[in-house]
C-alpha cells in the first residue's frame, strides 16, 4: 500500500506545479519552434540545452534547461543543471522552487525541502511549494508535518484539487483509506481536477477491495482510448501490490518454518 501510494503521490504532486514560479519567457523566445519543442520533450532538450550551454549563466536559461530535462525524464541532469544555476544566482525563488522540484523527483527528499524553504518566504507563501514540500515530509515519513504544509497550502488556495490529492495520498500512505478517499473526493468533485486525481481516487477505492467501482472511477466520461489507458494503470499499481503482499506472506511463512 505504501509504496503505491508514495509512486502516486509523486507523479501526481508535481504533475500540477511543473512550471510554477516559472517566468513565462515564451513570448520572448517567440518562434515556432519553441512552441514545437515544448511539445516534444526531446527536442526540449536540444533547443534549450543550446540556448544554456551558449549563456549558462543565464538563470532563465537554466531553468528553461532544467524544466526540459525535467519533463524528458532526465533528472539527475536537471539537479544538476539546476543546481549550479543556484549557486550562481542563491535569492532567485523561481530558480530555486525549480532546482528544489527537481530534486523532489531525484528522490533527494530532505534536500528538496530545505531548498523549497528558501523558494518563498512567510510573508508570501507559495501554496504549489507548499504542496510539493509536503510531499517530501511524506517521502521522509513526516506525515503529521506534511499534511500541515498540506493544511497551509489550502488556506491559500482553498479546494485546489492538486493539493487535496496530495492530502489523500498522504492518508493512504498511514494507511486511513476511509480519510483518504473522503479527501479525495472531495479532490475528483472539483472543475479542474486532473486525471491524476481520478487515477489516485481509483487507486483508493481499489485498495479497498471496491474493483468494479475502482474501474469505473477511472473510465468515466473519458474516450475508449483514454478509459483503457486508465484502466491499465490501476490494474498495474493494484496488481504490484497484490504482488508484493505474497511476496511478504512468502517471508513471513519463512522466517515462522
């Protein structure tokens, strides 16, 4: 359960706060093939990795650098892209909330936390930084103090859906699923809810042993192509728990013969 949970809670933390605090320099760059490239993470890649490497001092560089190897799945080379743009420029909050995601996705939890602290201030609180550092106390086990960061971030934001399924996958992760599915309902019933959040509620409703109305979460109001894509998802992190549980039953029955 835990681990389904904690793959879930990742992939849907960050999905909804990619790009925030990000400066929106499209306009600037202002050609089509930027526009092309943010729609295909490879060639990201090699656009903004030449507009880097040609000014790699350049925060905007860097972060736009960063954000694409972030999305191509490179992310040990987006830490460390990020991470000497840090160093050259230490009080950009956008850099640093970027340098600080990336190292989320690295798995270097405590790190991440530390340098999302310095990516917003009390005085102006970031509610997505909020989130994504609540996400890391979850990874590190510090559930009670994530979901305060969970509890700030909806002060700011009230009912955002991205915040909320962080919530509810924080629940599942302490195994309360009656909790976790409450929130994430609450979560699936608002107007912008990804389909991270239909996929999370689905997980939660499967994990209680609910399948029909699991798949049936996740096959609403989607094209066939999409319900199936869906579906496959589900059936794949319910069965990797199925799967791990026997494995465990198997150990315990060993280490008792």
């Amino acid at each position: 359960m835990a681990s389904a949970a904690a793959a879930a809670l990742l992939s849907f933390g960050l999905a909804g706060c990619q790009t925030a605090g990000l400066p929106d320099i499209t306009g600037a760059l202002g050609s089509r093939a930027e526009a092309r490239a943010d729609a295909d993470p490879a060639k990201a890649v090699e656009i903004y990795g030449e507009r880097y490497r040609a000014n790699p001092k350049n925060a905007e560089a860097a972060m736009r650098f960063g954000q694409a190897l972030r999305k191509a799945g490179q992310r040990a080379q987006a830490v460390a892209v990020l991470e000497q743009a840090t160093l050259q420029h230490p009080t950009d909050k956008p850099l640093l909330g970027l340098y600080g995601r990336a190292l989320v996705d690295n798995g270097d939890f405590q790190k991440a936390y530390d340098i999302l602290g310095r990516a917003h201030s009390p005085a102006n609180p970031d509610w997505r930084i909020l989130s994504v550092q609540g996400t890391a106390l979850d990874q590190l086990g510090r559930h009670q103090e994530a979901r305060s960061y969970y509890a700030s971030a909806l002060k700011i934001a009230p009912e955002e859906p991205s915040v909320l399924s962080n919530l509810g996958m924080s629940y599942v992760l302490t195994k309360e699923l009656p909790q976790a599915e409450q929130v994430l309902r609450r979560a699936y019933a608002r107007p912008n809810a990804g389909s991270r959040v239909r996929q999370n509620l689905a997980l939660v409703v499967g994990l209680q042993g609910r399948f029909a109305e699991a798949e049936s979460i996740v096959k609403a109001d989607l094209p066939a192509d999409e319900a199936a894509a869906n579906v496959a998802y589900l059936k794949q992190m319910l069965n990797g728990q199925q799967a791990r549980r026997v494995g465990e039953a198997a150990t315990a029955s060993e280490r008792h013969s």
